[in-house]
C-alpha cells in the first residue's frame, strides 16, 4: 500500500512536470509568433518607406545606389512570399502630362523587372503611375525636382 502511494506521488509529479514542460514550449512558441509577426510588420514597413529617389531627367534606367534599394525590397519579398507589391512610378513637373504618367510607369517596370531578376514572382509585382500628380516636394530647386523623380513601394497581401 505504501508502495502504492509512492507511485501514484511519483506518477502525478511526473504529469505536473510535464504539464509544465508543456505550458512553457506553449509560451515560447507563443513568443517566437510573436517575435516573427513583429519583423514581419517590420519589414513591411521598411518597405513601404523605401523611396527610390534621384532619378536623372527623362530617364528610367536604375543607378547603382536604386538598385541597392531594390535589393533590399527584393530581400524582404522573398523571405515573405506570401506578400504582393506594387511599385508607384513619380515624375517631376518638367514636360506634358501624358508623358510623365508614361515615364512614371516604364520607371515602376524597369524596378519590376529588376526584381524579377532577383527571384520574386512576376505575378506578385503590379506597377502604376502617378506621372506628376504626387509631388513630395515644390519643384523650386534641381535637388527638389531629383526627389520628386522617384519610386514607392506599397504592400498588400
């Protein structure tokens, strides 16, 4: 009988002890979710804020310093693949309307297919333009008008 007693003792210590091994690796999963969704959001957000800026007049090709930006969203796009972008093409004020929207566009498509290179699904890219309708900055200077020439980024899942 006491024998008895001693292993239901040592029986409901072992459930107890593994009953707490379980609720902690519950936490620390818990915790690793939330630490993911959080560099998650992150990332996202330093997407977002990416601007791929300085582009020089009526030109769309992407200099060293744009591409190195869009390493950086090609990263972040592939360790999230579940993510979807489109790119957002700016222009400055400088010429007609109608050229700038087109220009803004073929700047959104040179980063599109530049990060296709870099492995991210071309159905996950779409690519618009503003031309000059969005300026971030008066046109009253040539460092103005550079910042205004630019792309952005925006995220959707």
């Amino acid at each position: 009988e006491q024998l008895d007693l001693i292993e239901k003792q040592q029986a409901e210590e072992a459930a107890r002890i593994a009953e707490q091994k379980r609720i902690e690796e519950e936490k620390r999963k818990e915790e690793e979710r939330r630490k993911a969704e959080e560099a998650r959001k992150e990332a996202i957000k330093s997407v977002q804020e990416t601007i791929v800026s300085e582009y020089a007049f009526d030109t769309t090709e992407l200099s060293q310093t744009q591409l190195n930006d869009l390493d950086s969203v090609a990263s972040i796009l592939n360790k999230y693949a579940e993510l979807k972008l489109t790119i957002v093409g700016h222009t400055c004020k400088i010429g007609y309307k109608n050229i700038n929207r087109s220009k803004g566009l073929r700047r959104a498509e040179s980063a599109k297919a530049y990060l296709v290179e870099k492995g991210i699904a071309e159905e996950r890219i779409l690519c618009e333009s503003k031309g000059e309708l969005e300026l971030i900055v008066k046109n009253n200077s040539k460092e103005n008008i550079a910042k205004n020439r630019r792309l952005e980024f925006v995220i959707s899942e």
